[in-house]
C-alpha cells in the first residue's frame, strides 16, 4: 500500500501540512487513501492480509463502529481493533486522518499491529517490578544485616559491638560518662522458673529501658 501511494501522499504533504505530520507519526505502519464515495475506510479485507491472513476474524462490530468514528471525525483519530485467531489476539492499531483530494473527501489510514510491541512492554514491565523488589530486598536485607550485628536478638537493644563502637566515637569527641548497671538474683529467676521466663524478664527489663532514658 505505501508503495502504491508514496508519490501521492508526497504531493500531498507538500500542500496539506497535517499529511506530513501524520506520516512523520506512523512508522513501520502499513498505509492507504481510501475515498469515502468508494468504500468503507477499514475492512477486513484490508486487514487481515496485512498482519495474520484470513486465519483471523475481525469483530463486524467493531469495524461499524470505527468507520463510523473515521467518517465522523474532523482530525486525527486512534483507535485499537483485535483481530482473532483462535486463542491468540493481534491489537491492530488504526490511525487515520481526513483529507480533501481533488475535492472528494477522504482518509488516509495507517494500521500496525502492536501486539508485539506490548508483549515487549508487558516483559519490561515485569522485569522492573522483578529489579524493584529484588532492589528492596536487598536493601532490608542489608539494613537487617546490620541491625543483627548491632543489637541483640531477643531484647533488641544495643550489644557489645555497638556497646564498643558508640564508646569510641563519643571518647573521641571528648569527655564521656558510662553508668553500669547489674539485675540481682537474675540467675535465680532463671534457675527456678526456667529460661523462658528468664527470657520474658529481660524483655520486660529492656522496655522499661527504652521508655525511660532518651536517645542518642
């Protein structure tokens, strides 16, 4: 078709500027000029040869619908039909704008079937969800790789290794106090209710700590 016309439409662009700005906007598209006094601007017969021959089906539908949209229109329109081959289904991408040939209306039309293309969009769509969460993980992993080294595990609070690296930053920013502080008979708590409960009342011990002295 674009061979057929390529001179026509050439002419064309050179006097009507919407001809130009509408075959700049069509690459890779299949293209024809069809008069309104002739035929119907999309058929089936134009069609299918195009993108999956006459093993698709075109909703009758849907063609009534879109010619009426292209003879209605006074610019440029677009619109999506599917043409159906068993369980596959080609997105045909319809394109087409009005003109005026020789006084008699018409439409040049460019079709491209775009299932490919979201086929494409689809797998980059899903591999960026794939890099965003494996991004996210990694970064929860890091950041609770890092609060692991630096806390302990049943109370939260801060251990030795961070006990030791806070000790040196604040000795070398100058003057610095440490308070110690002892349980007694903690053992005894652990020798006659059990570890668990042990383990309940260092719990309990380190909320107590947390609300009541302040941070950093």
């Amino acid at each position: 078709f674009w061979v057929d016309i390529r001179s026509q439409l050439e002419a064309l662009a050179l006097e009507q500027p919407e001809v130009s700005s509408f075959l700049k906007s069509i690459p890779l598209s299949q293209v024809w000029l069809v008069s309104f006094e002739d035929a119907e601007p999309v058929t089936a017969d134009r069609i299918l040869p195009l993108f999956c021959h006459h093993e698709c089906s075109l909703s009758a539908s849907d063609l009534r619908t879109l010619n009426a949209a292209i003879r209605k229109a006074s610019g440029p329109i677009e619109q999506l039909i599917t043409a159906s081959r068993g369980n596959h289904r080609h997105q045909i991408w319809i394109k087409s704008v009005p003109l005026d040939v020789g006084g008699v209306r018409h439409s040049l039309i460019a079709a491209r079937d775009i299932s490919i293309e979201h086929k494409l969009e689809e797998s980059l769509k899903s591999a960026n969800r794939a890099l965003q969460e494996l991004e996210f993980s990694t970064r929860c992993s890091s950041a609770e790789a890092v609060h692991l080294a630096l806390n302990d595990p049943l109370t939260g609070l801060p251990n030795r290794r961070a006990f030791d690296t806070e000790l040196g930053r604040v000795c070398r920013r100058g003057a610095a106090a440490v308070c110690l502080m002892d349980m007694d008979r903690f053992k005894q708590v652990n020798d006659s209710l059990g570890h668990a409960v042990g383990d309940k009342l260092l719990v309990a011990v380190a909320q107590k700590l947390r609300t009541h002295t302040r941070g950093k």
